[in-house]
C-alpha cells in the first residue's frame, strides 16, 4: 500500500530533483563548454605560437641561416618553457633546393598530422583534456619565392609542430560571465518549469478534484455524499476529514432535530420515498401550546425531550421515529405489518402517554394527552395522516385511520378558507379589475380592452377567478363581484375614447338587482357607446326572452353586446340571428390551434362568414403567437386579443 506523502516532503522532493537535475544539466553543459573552449583557445593560442616561432625563424633566413643555426633556434625556443616543445618539419619542396633530412622525410611519411599539414591543413589535437598537439602548415608568401624558386604562392614550405599542456590556456573573463549568465538562466527554467509541474500534480490538482467533489455535493445536494480524494497527501487528507466531519456534522443537522435529536421531517419523506408498503402513525400532543404558555419556552423543551425519549420507550423500533415540528411526532413501520395490529398499537400509545407523568424542571408533573392520525399503503401517507391527524382533531377522537371520505373534508377546508379570503378581499376592496387589448387584425392598433376580475393580495400578486368564482357563485357573492367590477370599469375608462368589454353571465342578467344596477349605471354614464357587455355563452342561453330583452334595453342605451366563448356550450346561429349582437368572441379552443388544426381553422372560417354576412364583427382570443395571428388575418377575423398583443394589466395605455 503507498504510503501518504506531506506538502513539506513534496517542496523537499522538488528542490532536491531540480537541484539534482540542474547539476547534472550544468556540469554536463559545463564540460561541454569546457571541451568547445579548449578546442577554441587551444587552437587560436596554438595558432599565434606557431604564428610567432614561424616569425622567428623567417627573420634567421633573412639573414642567411643553415641548419644548425636553425636547430640552435629550435632548442632555444624549446628552452624558453620546459612544458613546452617545438618541432619543425621541412616539406619536401625545401628539400629538393637544400637537401633531405632524414627525421624530416620519416615524419611526413608516417605522420599523419604532418601528411595533412603538408597538404595545407591545421591539425589540433587534445588528449584527455590535459594537453594538445598542433600542427601548423607554413605557406610560401611572395617574399618566400626568392629563395624557393621551385614552389609558388600558398605551397607548403614546412610544418611547425608545438605542444603543451593545457594548464598553459588562458580563458577570457567575458566567456566565463556568459557562461554564468546561460547557466544561471537555464537552472531558473529549469526550477521554475519543476516547481509549476509538480505543484500542478501534488497541490493544484488536488485542490481542483476536492473542488469539483465538492461542487458536486453542493448541487446534488446529497449530504450522505462523502469526500474521496484518493492522491496521498497528508495535509489534503487532513482537510478532507476536517470537511467530511463537517458534511456529518450538517448531515445530522439536515436529518435530525436539533432538541430531541430524533430524525426530522426530511428525513421520513425521503424514508417514504424509498419504501412501499408502510404504515404511518402523526403523534400530536393535544393542548402542547397552553402548556407552553403556562410554563415557559424552556420548561416546554424539556417536556418535549422527556416525550420523545418516553416515545422511544414504547414503540419496537426507535429508529423510527421522527420529530416532524413542534408538538408533532410521527411512527413509521418499516416492516410489513396487520393494519389491525398498528391501530391497536396507536390505541396502546394513546393510553400509555394517558397515564404516564411527565416531569418539567424537577418542580412539576404534567399529564398529557395526544391525537394520532394514521395511514397506510404505498402513496401519500403523510399527507393522508396528517388529513386523519386533522379530522380526528376536529371529532375529538384519540386516533383515526386515513379513508378516501376524509379528503372531502380536507376540500371543506379548502373551501372555508377561500370563503374567508374572498369576503375580506371584498371588505378590503381588493377585488380589481385588469385590462387586455384588443387590436384591430389589420393595423394591430388598440381598439378596445377586456376588463377581468382579480383579487389583489397584499404582497401585490394578482389571483384569477378561476381559483374562486364558482365558489363566490355558491356562497351568493358572485353579485358583489358583479357590481364592483362593473363600478370600476366605467371609473376607469370615464376619460378615455377605446372601447371596454365587461363580462356578465345570464345569472347576472337574470338578477333583478343586478339588472337594475346596470340600467341605473347606464342612465348616469356617458361613455355608453364605449362599453361592450360580454354574455358568457358557454352557460347556455335558454332564458331567451330575459335575455333578448336586456339585450335590447342596453342598446337603448346605446352601449353594445358581444357573444363570449361562441362556438361552445350552446352555440346556435339561430340565437344568433335573433339576438342581434354587435360581436362575437370565437372560443379560445378553437383560435388556439387554428394554425394546426384543419377542424378548428373551418369552424373559424364558418363563424366569421356568417358573421360577415349579418353585419357582426369578430374576435379571436387566446392569439399567443405570430402563426396564430397570421391565420386569423388570413381567415378575415376583424379583431384579436391574446398575449401575443398584451397581458391584462391594472392600467390601460
């Protein structure tokens, strides 16, 4: 198994191997220099050696020389610098003129260096770094001619051959700055190039896996999601069990209650979500809040850590019991078990909380009582006991077993608050009205507007009636919001030239109150050939005459009708033809497929023929889109509303 490592170790490990490689690296470009340098200056200091001797030598044959006064010179020069010998070798052109030398001759046929010199070429060689041996060819100048008339201009008179140990160089000081200067850059490179590449590995990479893994976490929101960053490095294992202590920390935190330390909430419904077949008991305990109130927040506590430890007491399986909120407990059998059994048991753990005494900071005893809801089966169980839990409340029952008519009640419920709701937004005056256009097909102008009720919460969000109008129509409130919309209608539009269509049902107009309220509103107003009343259609217009009558008393009024929703519920030209209406609102149903749908796009062309042809003029509603409105140009319709053009808002333009 590999053992951890530690960032010190790491930087240690870094610096030695840089270290390590950076000598290896300067010594082996330092011989190599060493060895360029040798080769260099061992040739140049070579060269001017043999430079001068040559010039010694020239300036004895200017004097007339002979051979012993060359070898007196040779001796001399060799003389100068013990470490230091001369040799020189006549080629075979001075011989001819001044006669063989023996040793000459041999040299030039067994010497290789001496052969190349003769042929022109220098010749330096080292050996082992410690001496050099060179060869320099003379050539025969224009001053040479006049004494060797046998050779020519750059003919090699001769070899002078010299060496010395290398001891005797001489390197200059700007060759050893440069080469401090490359190695000083190179061994940089080289620290820097280690250094960036294994913190890339050891510390960046790491740093970036524990990152991406917690990110991960973060998002999945998984708090059982553990660290597992597996690159050995002590400190990094470190603040990996320094976080995963943390993430159980949270997890306990996320799961558990904080007073009584039993699972909370969360934790069932996730329970929940993982088996099927259960059964699930909601523990309440009954007037918890007055017993809060008489004894204090802390005494309250510490009766809930007392009850929950009892609960723990009583039922089989601690594990499974959960603090949902407050004064509220819940049971869960995870095993499969007779629903009979499990409602005996909730009997039981009524009747033992019943009976035991609860103990409040030493100084007390208080007695409590519970209510249990339960349910059972695959879905929705804590929504059904918490329905049960409720309803058992309200019968005052100890403890009841979730059935289907119980959600009736819960829609009871539902529906005492909405009554409440809407009876204060009335009080409150909260009920609005909002307007959306209505555009001409062709020009896409406004027109005219649609009024539409809402209620106006106190956070400013809007509600549509959808979510309360039948129930206004049950509990007989539906004639209030009638009369405020109206009211507020004709308030908003006083100023203004467009149009504004108000919804009304054939219940509105068959209301006496309601019918005189309009009459009455028409009477004071004067911006009656503005408003538009909407029949809703879709309820059915078999009260025929009520109806044709109000049509026609509104008219005298010179305000307008429009058939709303037509082409569903009792949709029947006949009535059309009979009612003279001045609009026709083509069902949303409809419109909203028309550019998909071949039915929908020939009931369309249909309603807007026969209504071309009675003089009525047609709205599409529900337009969302630009398809939408292109089809319902093309179809003739002579006007369009729907969010393509605008949604309903509190103010109009």
């Amino acid at each position: 198994m590999k053992r951890n490592t530690t960032f010190t170790k790491i930087t240690a490990k870094i610096i030695f191997v840089t270290l390590f490689i950076t000598l290896i690296l300067s010594y082996s470009y330092a011989e190599y220099m060493k060895r360029e340098a040798i080769s260099e200056i061992a040739h140049l200091d070579a060269k001017k050696t043999s430079g001068l001797v040559f010039e010694t030598l020239y300036t004895a044959m200017q004097k007339g020389w002979t051979r012993d006064d060359i070898n007196e010179i040779i001796t001399r020069l060799n003389g100068v610098d013990k470490s230091m010998k001369i040799n020189v070798y006549r080629s075979s052109l001075v011989s001819e003129l001044y006669g063989e030398i023996e040793k000459d001759k041999y040299t030039r046929e067994n010497l290789p260096e001496v052969k190349k010199a003769i042929l022109g070429a220098e010749t330096l060689n080292i050996y082992d770094n410690s001496s050099i041996n060179y060869f320099y060819p003379v050539k025969a100048k224009n001053d040479c001619l006049r004494c060797h008339t046998n050779v020519k201009v750059n003919d090699t008179l001769g070899v002078i051959n010299i060496s010395y140990p290398i001891r005797e160089l001489k390197i200059s000081l700007s060759f050893i700055i440069n080469f401090f200067i490359v190695f000083i850059t190179v061994f940089s490179l080289i620290i820097f190039l280690a250094i960036f590449l294994n913190l890339d590995k050891y510390i960046i990479q790491p740093i970036k896996d524990f990152s991406n893994v917690i990110k991960e976490i973060t998002n999945s929101q998984d708090m059982k999601q553990r660290i597992e960053v597996n690159d050995k490095i002590e400190e990094m294992d470190s603040i990996k069990g320094v976080f995963n202590s943390m993430l159980d920390s949270i997890e306990h935190q996320f799961y558990n209650d904080s007073l009584t330390n039993l699972k909370n909430r969360r934790s069932l419904i996730e329970e929940l979500e993982r088996k099927n077949n259960l059964a699930l008991m909601i523990i309440n305990i009954d007037s918890f809040q007055e017993i809060n109130d008489l004894y204090g927040d802390e005494a309250g506590d510490e009766l809930l850590i007392e009850f929950s430890k009892y609960l723990q007491q009583i039922t089989p399986n601690k594990d499974y019991i959960y603090r949902l909120h407050a004064d509220e407990f819940a049971y869960l059998c995870a095993a499969d078990v007779d629903i009979k059994e499990f409602i005996n048991y909730a009997a039981l753990i009524s009747e033992r909380i019943t009976k035991k005494s609860f103990t409040i900071s030493s100084k007390s005893e208080v007695n409590l009582s519970v209510t249990i809801g339960l349910s059972y089966g695959t879905d929705l169980l804590l929504a059904n006991a918490d329905t049960a839990l409720m309803v058992a409340k309200k019968t005052r029952k100890n403890y009841l077993v979730y059935d289907d008519s119980m959600a009736m009640s819960k829609e009871y419920e539902k529906n005492f608050l909405w009554n409440k709701h809407l009876k204060q937004a009335i009080e409150e005056d909260r009920i609005i009205p909002v307007f959306q256009p209505i555009v001409d097909c062709k020009t896409k102008e406004i027109i005219k507007y649609e009024s539409l009720m809402r209620i106006k919460n106190e956070d400013g969000t809007l509600i549509a009636p959808i979510h309360f109008l039948e129930l206004a129509k049950k509990n007989k409130m539906y004639p209030k919001l009638t009369k405020i919309m109206i009211n507020k209608t004709f308030e908003a539009f006083k100023e203004t030239d467009k149009q504004v269509s108000i919804n009304i049902s054939v219940e509105d107009i068959l209301n006496e109150d309601i019918y005189e309220y309009i009459m009455d509103k028409l009477g004071k107003c004067k911006i009656n050939s503005n408003i538009v009343f909407e029949i809703i259609e879709s309820e059915g217009i078999e009260n025929f005459d009520e109806v044709f009558k109000f049509i026609n008393d509104i008219k005298s009024f010179n305000a307008k009708v429009s058939i709303d929703d037509f082409g569903t519920g009792y949709s029947n030209f006949e009535y059309l033809m009979k009612l003279q209406v001045d609009y026709i609102k083509i069902d949303g149903s409809m419109i909203k497929n028309i550019d998909v749908d071949k039915n929908s796009m020939m009931i369309t062309q249909t309603i807007v023929e026969f209504a071309k042809k009675m003089g009525i003029q047609t709205i599409a509603e529900f337009v969302y889109s630009k398809e939408v409105y292109e089809k319902t140009l093309e179809l003739g319709v002579d006007y369009a509303q729907g969010y393509y053009f605008g949604e309903p808002k509190e103010s109009i333009e």
